[in-house]
C-alpha cells in the first residue's frame, strides 16, 4: 500500500513537473538545452558563479522594478529572484513620466555583477546621474544604492589580488579607472587608456583574471555585431586581441527596424519600418555577454543575440580554451556555438526540473504583482491597487498609451504566444481610454474608449497613425483583449470576445519590429488613462493568460516514424544513391531510398538509418568528407539533433562538430562540413522532416 502511495506521489509530481514546461524552457528534458535560454528578452547579460549557484544580471532600461536578477543551478533553468530597486530614486519628472518629460531607452543599462568578501555588488549606469552600485549580503536583497557619480558607463569591475578594484570602460579606446574601496565614486587621477582607438575592441566590456592573466570580453557593432577577446599579464596592457566568436546566428536574420527622427511621438509622428535583409547578420549573431567556470573546470559564454521583435535574448554557448584564448563553440568548429548542446556538467545537471524563469499568467489575487511584472517607468503608487482579486487601474491624463502612466508591462514570449485579458470598464469616466496594448515603437493597443455615455472598441496602430473603431454594448461590462504574437515571423495581432471563448480579430495582422529607442523588444502592457487632460475613473483586469502553443516541444526528434529529409535551401529531398552517396532528388520520388528514421542514442545524439537498412556516415573529412551509406552500424555516425522548430533541424557530427549540409548551386553531393546555418538558412545546412 505504501509503495502504491508513493508511485502516485511521484506521477502526481511529474505531471506538475511537465505542467510547469508549457512555458518555454530552454531544457529539452533529455541531457541537452536548446537556445535561447529565454524566449524573451534579456539584455547585457553578465554572470557570476558563487559555489554551486549562478547569477545572472540583466538591462531593464526605462522600467522598474529595476535590474532584473535571475539564479540557477545548472546553467539553463533560471528564476527570477529580485531586482535591485522598486523605483528609480531621482526626483525627476522624466524617470515618471511627468510634464512630458521620459527616460525611453534610457534609465539602467549594462550591469555588471560581482562577489567579494561575502558581498553582491551589481554596477550600472543611469543616463544623466552617472554610475550607479549596488550592495547586498543576499541575492534577494535588500540592495543598498549608492550613486557613485562620474562618467563611467557598459563597465566591467575587477576585484584584483593586490585589494584595488577596476572599472574597465568606453567604446573602442579602453580605459580603466580604480574604485574607492566604500565605493562612493571612481579615483579620477588613476584613469588610463588600456587600450587605443583603431584596435577594432568595441563596448560591452566583462574583465576576468585567469590563472594570472587579464581577459577583456568585450563586443564591436561595426560593421557587424563580434565578440572579442583581448588579454595581457598587467591590467594596464599591453593587450593583444583575437575574435572569439562571430556570425553565429542559429539560422535568424536581423528583424524589421524602426525608423523615425527625434524621439517618442505623439500621434501622427512620422514612422517607418524597414524590412529586413535575411542574408544579413547585423546584431542578430551572439555577442555581448559574459562568460564563467563550472566548479569542474568547464566554461560557458552567455551572450546576448538581437532576436526579432522580442528584444534581446541570452544564449548559451560552450567555451574551448584553444592556445590560451576561450573559443566560443566546440573543437573543429571554434567560432560557431550549437543551437542545441549538452547540459553543462554542474551537480544538478540530472536533477533541476525544466522550468521558466518567469509564471506569466497572473489572476492577480495575491497581495503583491507578480515578478514578472515591471511598470514603464515610476508609478503613482496612489492610482493602482490590487482590490478583490482584480488589477486596478485609476486614469490619469495622458495623449497616448506611450505617455500614459501606471502601464503595467511584462515582456512578450515567443516563439508564438497567445495572451488574454479580461477587462471590466463600468468604472470609467468620460475621456478614459483603457485596454491592452504593446509598448514598443510603433505601439499597438486594442480597448475601449469612453465618450459621454458611449463606449467605443478601439484599435490604434502607430506605425500609419490607423484607427478603427467598432461601436460595442457591454451588458455586463466585461470584455476578453487578446493579443496574437507570431515573434519568430514578426507578425501580430489583436482580437476581442464578449464572452470569453468566441474571439473575433480586431484590425489587421500587423508588422513587428525591433528599435533603437527604447532599446526594448515587445512588451504586453495593461494600461488607462484620460484624454481630456484629467484623472478620470478606473479600469479593472482579470485573468491574465499566456499561452504558448510551441513550449512543449516533446517529439522534436521525430523518433519512431519514417520521414522524408527536405533541403530548406533547395525544397528537395535527401536521397541515399544506390552508388554510396547522400544527393537529392526529384521532389517526387517516394522511393526507399528517400525515407530515413532516427535511432534513439540518448542525450540528444542520434544515427540516420534509410529506410533500405543502410546508415549514414561520414568518410575522410573537410570537403572530401563526403556523406555516405553502410550496412555496419558501428560505422554509422553519431550526430546531435538540432532543434529549429517547425521540424527544421541540422545534423551536427558528435566527431568533428560540423553540420551535414548540400551547396544549393554547386551541384555537389552532401558533405560533412557545414560550420552552421546562414541567416536565412539558404546554404544548404538546416532541414526540414515530413512524415
């Protein structure tokens, strides 16, 4: 009887276990992680290892609260455990959206954290006020802040061995500058250039000391996001520099961009949105992160990648030290990362249940806003409330959703999500504007709009200053706002229900970008306020829901069926020849020779077997390693799956860490050396399975 007790206890578990997946987890449940970390946005990574546990640090710009912090345990499934500040302490109308003034793409940005003698110490600039600390005994706080003042911006602190500390700081020319050890500003007189202008070293600095010597990783955007390394014995330099990763997109172009001239607009500001080139790699490769040990000696690099409308996210790449320099990516293929790769060897590599960071949906019953949660810029605290288990919002005036106070905001999650809310506007007043929107630029929002005794449903797009309106009769008050994000096609839109369960679209699918303004992708936001230029009433939200139809990738390995293998680049199958060779083939052949299974070799690695018996291997290597068919299964070669979703995937040699892949143009036959995918996945390496 107990042992049956038990078997429940553990099923029960389980399910809640698998329950808690359906947000996107980076871990695939296998023994490997699949990037990004985070399907959402996480700028200016910078991580620490302190024992057994991670820290990671993150850019929150205009919104608070502020410096988001997440912990882990393996590496991959994060949590987010505090933020260093609930609002910005400056008496300044900008940091709260008053009198027309903001801080958009500006606040908190770049922090760089750090342990010493059992303190946390996070650093970062605010635009205007200089450098800022922060010191705590614990992860979770309280944080003290300390305005540190000077010049000093996307730094990294060295605690070195002689008890100085450095500031390692600047874009292109380097320099480094010592801290007051109580931390109350930089000792200006020590500052010195480490290293000169026309060295091709960006920004985005992180300084470690290794075995003696100093490594600077630091990120250039010209003409093209990189990522470098330079090193020297003495702080001071000489410095020597070398690439240490680059183009390494996963298969993603650069997003659509915003154009505009000035800053955040009123309505009918000139917009526009330039559609990407998918052959190019601007900012979408991995660049600026930080990079850290495990307690056995392993390394990782989390860097960050520009990944479509949703912002920046954090990727995890695996570190080959080659000739002393830390190598993203893997010996025979030093410079490119796998998208999907082996859990890093930590003591709770087996163990840590898949989890997100963050729970998204939020029926807001509890006392406080769950973490996920971040005000565009500082709230009034006085006009919001969490009152019978609803989010209370009272208007205030403002022209449009970009200047309205008290928006509640949490960041947009891809690859495909679905979020709901349901809104009660029988409390508004005359010239109250209430509903969901999408703070970005341009911004987005779908809700009602009360004139006099009339309500409206509205749907406002900024991007062609483009209303429409629907008249609407609530009889009880309530409405269900929905907005649809396709992120990894830069596509959305916004519907509506009466009831809950029936939607109906509301104006017309729209095109996501990514700026430079707010520097900050798509951000779901609960707003209210008053166009008449006074406070009004208040709106209530209820049940807020995410969904997200791709989190649960199980069967991403299509194990047990018998497929067909398509070239994305060429639209062709994979055919294995009679004469030895993997080509491709007419699109309408059906022979054997043209359907292929997986074997299961467990932690991701698989062997390609044709439906004929034959298996596939790799003879000799570079070009001439051409990829071809044996009867031996002990010959056949053992890849690791790589998850694009959507059943496109590559093939990556657990021998020589290179990608199986076919020229579109040449006329060759599949080789075995394809370092990855380009941008828009034409060369040749990423596939594609049909049933």
């Amino acid at each position: 009887m107990k042992k049956t007790v038990l078997i429940i206890a553990l099923l029960i578990s389980a399910i809640g276990a698998f329950a808690q997946t359906k947000s996107w987890t980076a871990d695939n449940g296998n023994g490997t992680f699949t990037n990004p970390l985070m399907y959402d946005e996480f700028s200016d990574p910078d991580i620490l290892r302190v024992g057994d546990d991670y820290y990671l640090v993150g850019t929150t710009m205009h919104t608070v609260p502020g410096l988001v912090i997440l912990h882990s345990r393996d590496l991959v499934n994060w949590e987010n455990v505090a933020y260093c500040f609930d609002r910005f302490d400056f008496d300044d109308d900008a940091f709260s959206l008053k009198n027309g003034k903001e801080i958009y793409g500006q606040g908190i940005w770049a922090p760089c954290i750090r342990y010493h003698d059992g303190k946390f110490y996070i650093y970062s600039n605010v635009n205007g006020k200089g450098l800022q600390c922060f010191v705590s005994d614990k992860i979770e706080g309280p944080w003290k802040h300390i305005n540190m003042n000077g010049r000093i911006y996307d730094l990294s602190v060295l605690f070195d061995d002689d008890g100085k500390i450095y500031a390692i700081h600047g874009y292109g020319e380097v320099k480094c500058t010592e801290l007051k050890p109580d931390m109350s500003g930089p000792i200006e007189e020590t500052e010195r250039v480490i290293i000169p202008e026309g060295s091709a070293v960006g920004e985005g600095h992180h300084m470690y000391k290794i075995d003696g010597m100093y490594y600077l990783i630091s990120t250039d955007y010209v003409p093209n996001g990189r990522t470098l390394c330079s090193r020297s014995k003495s702080i001071w330099g000489p410095y020597e520099t070398c690439v240490i990763t680059a183009d390494e997109t996963f298969g993603y172009h650069a997003s659509p961009m915003t154009e505009i001239k000035g800053r955040i607009m009123p309505d009918g500001y000139p917009v526009s949105i330039t559609p990407p080139d998918p052959d190019k790699v601007r900012a979408s490769n991995i660049h600026q992160g930080g990079i850290v040990s495990t307690p056995d000696g392993q390394w990782w690099a989390l860097l960050m990648m520009d990944f479509h409308s949703l912002g920046r996210t954090v990727t995890l790449a695996p570190i080959t030290w080659k000739d002393g320099w830390p190598m993203l990516g893997l010996e025979g293929n030093l410079g490119r990362s796998p998208r999907t790769w082996l859990k890093p060897n930590t003591p709770y590599r087996d163990t840590e249940v898949p989890h997100a960071p963050y729970e998204r949906s939020d029926n807001f019953d509890g006392k406080t806003l769950a973490r996920v949660w971040q005000w565009n810029h500082n709230p009034d605290d006085k006009m919001w409330s969490l009152t019978g288990g609803k989010l209370r919002l009272r208007t205030m005036p403002a022209d449009q959703l970009m200047w309205a106070r008290n928006t509640l905001t949490q960041r947009a999650i891809g690859p495909e999500s679905i979020t709901t809310v349901e809104l009660d506007v029988k409390n508004l007043k005359d010239g109250d504007v209430c509903g969901l929107g999408n703070i970005n630029v341009p911004c987005s929002w779908a809700g009602i709009v009360k004139d006099g005794k009339t309500l409206t449903l509205r749907w406002f797009e900024q991007l062609d200053n483009d209303t429409i309106d629907t008249p609407v009769v609530l009889p009880d008050n309530r409405i269900w706002l929905r907005f649809v994000g396709d992120f990894d096609n830069d596509k959305g839109h916004y519907a509506y229900s009466l009831d809950g369960k029936e939607f109906h679209q509301l104006g017309r699918e729209m095109t996501l970008s990514y700026q430079l303004i707010t520097f900050q992708g798509a951000r779901l936001s609960l707003f209210a306020f008053n166009k008449l230029g006074k406070n009004g009433g208040y709106a209530e939200f209820d049940n807020f829901t995410v969904e997200e139809p791709k989190a649960d990738r199980t069967g991403y390995i299509p194990f047990g069926k018998t497929f067909r293998i398509i070239n994305v680049a060429t639209g062709l199958p994979m055919h294995a020849t009679p004469h030895g060779l993997m080509y491709d083939t007419a699109a309408d052949n059906d022979s054997p020779q043209t359907r292929f299974r997986v074997i299961d070799r467990g932690n991701g690695k698989v062997i390609l077997q044709c439906a004929d018996g034959r298996y596939v291997f790799s003879s000799g290597f570079g070009l001439p390693g051409d990829v071809r068919l044996t009867d031996d299964i002990n010959l056949a070669e053992e890849f690791m799956w790589q998850d694009y979703l959507n059943r496109e995937f590559m093939l990556m040699s657990m021998r020589n860490h290179r990608y199986v892949g076919k020229s579109p143009t040449t006329g060759s036959p599949y080789s075995m050396d394809y370092t990855g995918a380009d941008p828009a996945r034409r060369n040749g390496a990423v596939l594609r399975w049909e049933e």
